[in-house]
C-alpha cells in the first residue's frame, strides 16, 4: 500500500522482495495499491505510483503498509484508507506493516490485544490502541505480522515469503536481491540510544502533522 | 539517478540514506535526476518519478547509477545518459553504482583500470570494459565506488556518507533508518552457490534486451 509522503524505502524494500515471488509460478501477483495512481511524493525526493486503486484490490491475500512521519500520521485519520484495511483484514490472510505503518494499522482497530513493533522511537505509541510494543526486528502475531523501522522491511519480507512459499524459496529470492548485508559500522548499538530523549521530536512531529485531527493528536500525546 | 526498467531498491536503498544527510544543515541536497520527471516503470510494480531532469542537475557532486536487468542493458546503450555521467564525471567527487549500475559506469568508458564489483550474477561483465571483477559488498577505488547487487546500495550509502560528513553522522544515519539487518536465515552461503550456472540465463537477458544494439550485446556476450 502507498500513500502520501510514506517512506520510500519502507515500501520499496520488502516490494523488491515479494515481488520475486511473482517470478516463481506459484499464482502470487503483487501490485502497489492507492487511492490513485498518480504519482505521490515520498519522504525522498523520488516520486512513487501504485499499480492499482484500492476499488481494483478489495480482498488481498497480504497487505503491507509502509510508515512514515508527517504522512502517517495523516494516514492514520484517513477514512478512505483505514476502510480499506479493516474490509481488507476480514478476508486476508497477512495484514503487515513496516516502521510507523504499524500505528495506522494501530488506527484502524486491528492491533488491539496483538503484539506488535514499530520504528524504535515510537514503539510506546503502540501501547495506546491496546497493542504490547514488542522491540524485535519483526514480530509475528499470526495474521498480524509488524517491522521494526524502515529497513526491517527487507527481513519482514523474507519472514512473509517463507510463510508464503517456504524456506528454500526465500533463500533463492535472498540470493537475487543479494542480501548479506555488511553495515560499514556492524549493527546498531542500542545500549547508546536513549530512546525517551526523542519523544520531544516525536511529539513535534505529531502536533505539526495533526494540527486539523486534535482528538487523534491528542490521543497519540497523552 | 532514475531510468526506465531500473531495479527499485538499487535507487531506493541509498536514496532514503542519502536523503538523510539534507537533515544535518551541511548544504547537502540530494534529488533523482533522469531524462525526464514523468513516472518510470521499474522491475517492480511501483512506478518511480525524478524530482530533476539531467540538463538542471549538470554538475552533481555524486552521483548513483542503479542496476537492473533489461532497462539496464538498455541504458548501457543510451547516448543521453551515457554524456550525462561522462560530463558528470569530469567534476563529479564520486562516481557511484548499485548492483548492474556498473555495467553502466563501464559502458560509459568509467571503469578503465578500475576495480569495481556489481551484482554476483554478471561480475565477470566488468572485465569486458577494462576493469577488475572484485567480490566485495562494495568497492572504494577512489572517485569510482561501486556495489554488489541490490540490497548492497544500503551498505554503500552508508559508507557514502561516511566519506561525505564522517562517521559520527553515518552512524546517525543507520539508526534513524534503523539498520540492524537480520536476514531469516542468516548471511548467504556463497559456497552454495554455483555461479557459472547461471551463466545462460545472464545471455538470455542480454540476447533479448539488446536486440536492437548488437555490438553491445555481442561485447558483452563474447
């Protein structure tokens, strides 16, 4: 799923990925759906256009939705889009999402009692649509399965290809988009990352972007 | 730098990276610059769009070709954007590539005597063009930095970055979009895989993507 100003790489990181399932003869098609298909700006200079409206998609059997910032948390009071997902949950069999895609699913209604993670400084926003924040890479909760931020969504993917079509397939599309990463510093430390210190930032953004939605505003900072 | 075919998270990967550095008030400004800045069809059923065609973007400071498969061959045959990067690359810091991206540096005149790497199925491509294959996430060889294949662009921008505004600001960077890879089942094992296997496959792309150009294609096939 796209929508306005999500993070590119939240969408095009785990679309690279399920996209090779297509290549496989086992009937998968992924498409990119919106509420249009024009192109719609990212967080990133590049553009992105989705295949397909929501009309054209109404019973996916996967729906990945990307995070953002000030765009998510539009998203989040987004009638049109938030219909879509609780209409598409009744019938699909994963309902996914990477980085702040989370809270929107959070929005929709579909997190309440699940497990579930978000990008890393926003994870106790979870906790305030009935969800448990859960800090791993990704977290599976059956139909519900969320990512942590931005590039989690290249290992989510793997993760829903192998509940898709197994293991050996997803080593043989890991193989293709040559993912063995080597992260010039190593992995992140957490133990240095002071995550309270960033919920002025996060609070920022959130008051700028719902200026015209105070009640989700205000839900989302108390 | 965006061209009709591209694979997607060639460009995405160390654009969401890169685009992170206009945040820091260094007077860095990243865009995608192409022919022109109507949407493009990638591998993927995403469309991309340029935010600048090349002729407003003369003299980039870096510029990043993203690989793919028949666009990229494609590419490797289009008199427009082979001057864009031969002009770019006479003022140009750093001359850079994802995956197959190199192939395109190559058939620009770019990689004479260079050691660069690309995607592991066309490696062997390189010395075609007068430079040395090397099997590394990525290749540093001063102004020409390459990388392997797809997923690699988020190891090089990072190391981008870090030759752009230090280590302290990659660092930063890494953790905002939060890349703390943990692939399924781990890194590849290139043990297993037997790369001159796919070979045919490799010429059965080229054959049928440059028909229309067959002196690249008997270079590159020879």
């Amino acid at each position: 799923m796209l929508y306005p100003g999500a993070t590119a790489l939240d969408l095009i990181g785990p679309l690279q990925v399920l996209a090779a399932l297509d290549q496989f003869g086992l009937g998968f098609r992924t498409v990119v759906v919106a509420e249009h298909t024009s192109p719609m700006a990212t967080d990133t200079p590049a553009g992105l256009t989705a295949s397909h409206t929501f009309a054209e998609v109404p019973e996916p059997h996967l729906v990945l939705v990307p995070g953002g910032v000030a765009g998510t948390y539009r998203a989040m009071a987004d009638p049109v889009l938030l219909d879509y997902l609780r209409v598409a949950a009744r019938t699909a069999r994963f309902v996914t999402s990477v980085c702040t895609g989370s809270l929107v699913l959070a929005a929709a209604g579909l997190l309440e009692g699940r497990r579930a993670t978000t990008h890393w400084t926003q994870r106790d926003l979870l906790a305030k649509f009935g969800a448990t924040p859960v800090a791993e890479r990704w977290v599976d909760d059956g139909q519900i399965i969320t990512a942590a931020g931005v590039s989690a969504g290249i290992d989510l993917a793997l993760h829903l290809v192998e509940r898709l079509a197994g293991a050996k397939i997803a080593r043989q599309v890991q193989l293709f988009v040559e993912y063995d990463p080597q992260p010039p510093h190593g992995p992140l430390d957490w133990s240095a990352v002071d995550i309270p210190s960033y919920r002025p930032m996060v609070a920022g953004w959130i008051g700028e972007a719902l200026a015209d939605h105070p009640e989700l505003r205000d839900r989302l900072l108390a």
